[in-house]
C-alpha cells in the first residue's frame, strides 16, 4: 500500500544558507498568526499535559515525595533502591510473564484467523466482526466477565470441564493460575486487532508470487513459509513492537481481575506503581518505576528496530 | 477462485471452523447477557443456557441503589467532549502540518509523534499533581484536559489532509478565500471519512478510558462507567447479576457504535498496521 506522503515532496524546504537573514523570512505577521491559531489548539494541551508532565516526572523520580509534604531531593535513592529491592525484578517478571504468555497466542490465533478468513467463505465479514467485537469493549468489562467464566464457583468454564470429569483450577483465585486467566482473557479480547492487522498484510500480498510457487512445485506448506510468512513480516513486526509496548504497560485488566494478588502473584510493573503512588504514597519512587518501565519499553522497542533487518521484508 | 470438487469438503472444514470458533469468541458475551437476567446468579445460582425466570430486577438494582443512570451520562458526556475536542485539535494541527510551511515544522511534528510513545503510566504522578494545583481533582475538566489532543488523530487527520488535492485549494485562493475559509470548506468537507474514523476512535477510548478516570474522580457521582463496574465489583463480590448487567450497560453502546461504524473502525486498525 503506497502512503501519499512518501510520493509527496515537502512544502517550501527550507533554504540551505543564509537562515540568519531577516529579510529571506517572508512571514508576515498575519501569516505567524494563522500558523498559531491552528497550532496551539492541540500545542497548549501536548505540552501542558503530555511533555511537561513527562519532564516532572523526571524531576519527581529524584525526590522523596508523598504527594502531599513538600517534595525533598534526594538524587538517585529512589533509583538505587528500587535496583536493590527484589519485588522491582518480581514485578518486571510478571510482566514480562504476561507477554510471554499473551504474544505467542494472540499471533498463532489471530494469523489462523486471518488465514480462515482471508478465503473464499460466506458472510465473510459477518464471521469478521464477530471475532473484532470483544475489542471495542473495555478492559473492566473484559476482566469482570471473565472473572465470572472463570470462577471457581458456579463459573462456566469449570462447569464445561465437570462435565468431562474434570476438576477445574482456581484460575485467578489460585497464584498459579491468576496469570493464565489474566492472560486468556487479554488474548480473547485483542484477538481480533491481531487479526485485522494481519488480514491487512495478507491482503497486500501480490497473488503472482503464490502461482510463482505453485508453477515452482512449492506444496501449501512450503508456500506458507516460504511466500505468505516473510511477505507478513511487516505486519507481525507491527504487531510484535505494538504489542510489546502495550503488554509492558499491562494494567487495567490486572486491576480488575486480580489488583495483583492473590499473594502478589500477578503483581505488574504498572500495578506497582499505582500501589506506590496511592497506597504507600510513595510518589518519588513511583516515578522513578515508571521511568525504568518507559527506558524498558523504548530499549526493547528500539532493539526490534534494528533488529527488523534481519527478518523483516519490505517490497 | 474456480471451485472443483476437490475443494468442496476443505471450503466445508473451513466454514465449520470458522463459525465454531466465531460462536466460541461470541459466548461469552451471551453469557453475560444471561446471567446478568438470572436473578441471584453467582455463589448459590448457576445459570443456565436457557433462565427459567428471566428477569431485569439486576439492571434495577444498578440504576436505582447504584447512581448508574449517572454513571451513564457521565460516561456519554465525557466522550462527547472528548471527541469533539479531538475533532478540532486534530483538524487544525493536520492543516498546519499539511498546508502551512514554517521554520522547524518537521521538528515539531516529530514532537508530536513521539508523545504517543510515552506511557500513561509515567505522566500519572505529575499529572496528578498539575491538577491539584489548578484545583482540578475530581472535575469533569480534570478528568477531560489530558484528553484534548491526541497524536494518533493528529497523524491520522494529516495523512488524511496530504490527499486532498492542492488545486482545490489553489482555486479557492483565486476566488480570495483565506486559510480559515479553505481549511473549513475545502480540507473538511475532503476529509469526513477520516474524521468519521477519529470519531469513532475518541470516543471509544474515552468510554473505555481507566487509569486516567480512577486517579482524578473520585465522587461517586462523577465517575464513568469502567470505574463504577470496579466498584460494583467490589460492593456485589457475589451478586454475580448485577455485575453483569453492569458490564452489559457498558457493553451495549460500544456494540451499538461497532455495528454502525464498522467500516471505520477495522479500517482504522488496519491503516495502524501500515506504516
């Protein structure tokens, strides 16, 4: 798919020399005008609320503040004890649990999806909307239903399994298991992004290159692996980037189904600063979490980045 | 696609699969449905495919013990603003990073895009504390201000503006008309179906907005729905019924909106995923 932009030279580039000349400068005093007024409607708002919350947070993460008292300095403390204190790697291990569990099956199951649904097939976009309708719901919602399907008692889930005789865990009740229910239910509900995603890329690939593949002798398989999947690429790289960020910031869903227990077993980064700020009011420490979970999140993302030369294909 | 007969029982299989797994991702949403119309469903009641004495009393519970009606409104009037708010940020920042060159617009765009890298979670604390001061906790215009603009219906809206052709403009300029005059009858009236698609996302993400919501309201009577349902959880741990009437209050507009809006909103996901 082409983007009009890249086709697209830039209005007026800027000339290479002479930027000091004041005279070069054509904008009139009406014309700074009019940029202004179509910029700060969304300038004043970015910066009051996006970049300079994100500088004070900085700032906050080297003091010692409980939202309440002055703030008072105290360097890197909040960092060093973080670094010391265990629960920090418990929590970036949970999280990191989640993604482990969630990405692999949101991908195989919404890349099936798209495959069934990329074919030849009745009320295609019907059967389409079925499996996206969970996404335009809300995390709370998801949790709390899930909750219910996965209720140790009278849930849905361990009545399906008593019938075949079989006893059902505690899910989100039991520490081994409230993070599988946490994760059963994040991928049924983005299920159906991974999908339309995916159906987007499946979409764009060029159907000579599977008759190429055909006249080469190339079997369904082979044709998967060697034409469908690396001509996907830069939609599972999507995917795969999008849903690391999202999935380091994983919070609503643990909120409502487990608020990180029982016995801290689902505690995530996310949670844990929630927890500092407003529960042990702890708000210097909870900045400076938030600031290794974005240094976190930018390093993983910045690593797919460079990394994508090596298995994603554009063209 | 010619299809033999070779093909008839694997397009069978397929159709078979496809609508098993499509009634798997539907049910629990019927589910919900049910048990949210089977009185005292949860510790003692489990409910049952088919209620023996459906009823509506949960939903009477939300909305005359709970301040749900309230609820309610606070949630449909937050979007409103919400995506109003958007709508014009986002509309006026396109037309000056598509229409209006000036010194270091590339660096300002790449400003604005990168906020949509940075997490929520970091600005929380400061936020927070920006709107104590203003004296902003817990009002509506707390809970609105950090939502006026959006990078993503900034970026969208100006893919959006860069397609409408040039020479629509240039010949409104002839006839005399100002930037004001062709950004708002030429570049909007060009633009509706990618304001359709903001439309539906603003909203959406404001009805479904959490951690932003639970921090700055904390009157009952200002809160939206997502953090109600919370509550609810809280208050009914075993009135497993009214629990789900309240996720189905919640569940019915954006379901309302999807069936209306579909096209916008896949298409929305889709032009994410192509970069």
């Amino acid at each position: 798919m082409v983007l009009p932009t890249v086709l697209r030279a830039p209005a007026a580039p800027p000339p290479r020399y002479a930027p000091l000349s004041r005279k070069k400068k054509r904008a009139s005093a009406g014309y700074v005008l009019t940029v202004l007024a179509f910029l700060l409607p969304s300038a004043i708002p970015l910066t009051l609320f996006v970049l300079g919350p994100m500088v004070a947070a900085a700032w906050i993460s080297f003091t010692e503040w409980n939202l309440i008292t002055p703030m008072e300095f105290i360097g890197w403390e909040n960092y060093r004890s973080l670094l010391a204190d265990e629960r920090t790697g418990q929590v970036f291990l949970h999280t990191i649990g989640y993604i482990a569990g969630y990405l692999p099956l949101v991908y195989i199951g919404g890349l099936a999806l798209a495959l069934a649904l990329n074919q030849a097939l009745k009320g295609r976009s019907f059967w389409r909307g079925i499996y996206f309708l969970p996404v335009v719901t809300s995390w709370i919602a998801v949790a709390i239903v899930w909750r219910w399907l996965l209720n140790p008692n009278n849930g849905v889930v361990n009545l399906a399994l008593g019938w075949f005789g079989i006893d059902g865990p505690g899910w989100w009740t039991d520490p081994d298991w409230a993070m599988v229910s946490i994760i059963l239910a994040s991928s049924w509900k983005d299920l159906g992004f991974v999908m339309v995603i995916l159906l987007a890329g499946l979409q764009t690939i060029n159907p000579d290159l599977y008759d190429a593949a055909k006249v080469d002798g190339a079997g369904a398989w082979k044709r998967f692996f060697n034409v469908t999947l690396p001509m996907l690429s830069p939609s599972t790289f999507f995917v795969i980037v999008i849903s690391l960020i999202n999935g380091f910031q994983v919070f609503d869903q643990v909120y409502a189904m487990t608020g990180g227990g029982p016995g801290g077993s689902t505690q995530v980064v996310v949670q844990q600063i929630y927890d500092l700020t407003f529960r042990y009011g702890a708000a210097g420490e909870a900045s400076a979490l938030s600031w290794l979970l974005f240094i976190v999140i930018l390093a993983v993302t910045v690593i797919q980045i460079i990394g994508q030369k090596r298995w994603v294909h554009y063209g | 696609m010619a299809k033999s007969p070779r093909t008839r029982p694997r397009s069978i299989v397929l159709h078979v699969v496809v609508i098993a797994g499509a009634i798997a991702m539907f049910f629990p949403f019927l589910w919900t449905f049910i048990t949210s119309i089977t009185p005292g469903a949860g510790f003692s009641i489990a409910p049952q495919l088919w209620p023996e004495n459906p009823s509506f009393e949960a939903y009477q519970t939300l909305f005359t013990e709970r301040p749900f009606g309230r609820v309610v409104a606070n949630s449909i009037g937050l979007a409103l603003v919400t995506t109003l708010a958007q709508l014009f940020t986002s509309a006026t920042a396109a037309y000056a990073f598509s229409r209006l060159p000036f010194r270091g617009r590339g660096v300002v765009f790449a400003v604005y895009l990168a906020t949509m890298m940075i997490p929520l979670q970091v600005l929380i604390v400061p936020l927070f504390a920006e709107l104590k001061a203003f004296g902003l906790l817990d009002t509506y215009l707390g809970a609105l201000l950090p939502t006026f603009a959006s990078a993503f219906g900034i970026f969208l809206l100006r893919q959006a503006v860069n397609q409408v052709p040039r020479e629509l403009d240039e010949a409104a300029k002839l006839d005399g008309a100002g930037h004001f005059r062709v950004f708002t009858q030429i570049i909007i009236p060009n633009i509706r179906p990618a304001l359709a698609t903001l439309t539906v996302f603003a909203f959406m993400s404001s009805w479904n907005a959490f951690l932003w919501p639970l921090v700055v309201l904390r009157s009952p009577e200002l809160q939206t729905l997502p953090i109600a349902l919370a509550g609810l959880q809280g208050q009914y741990t075993t009135a497993w019924d009214v629990v789900m009437a309240g996720s189905i209050v919640s569940i019915l507009p954006m379901l309302a909106l999807y069936i209306f809006a579909q096209k916008y909103i896949i298409q929305g996901v889709a032009s994410s995923g192509i970069k």
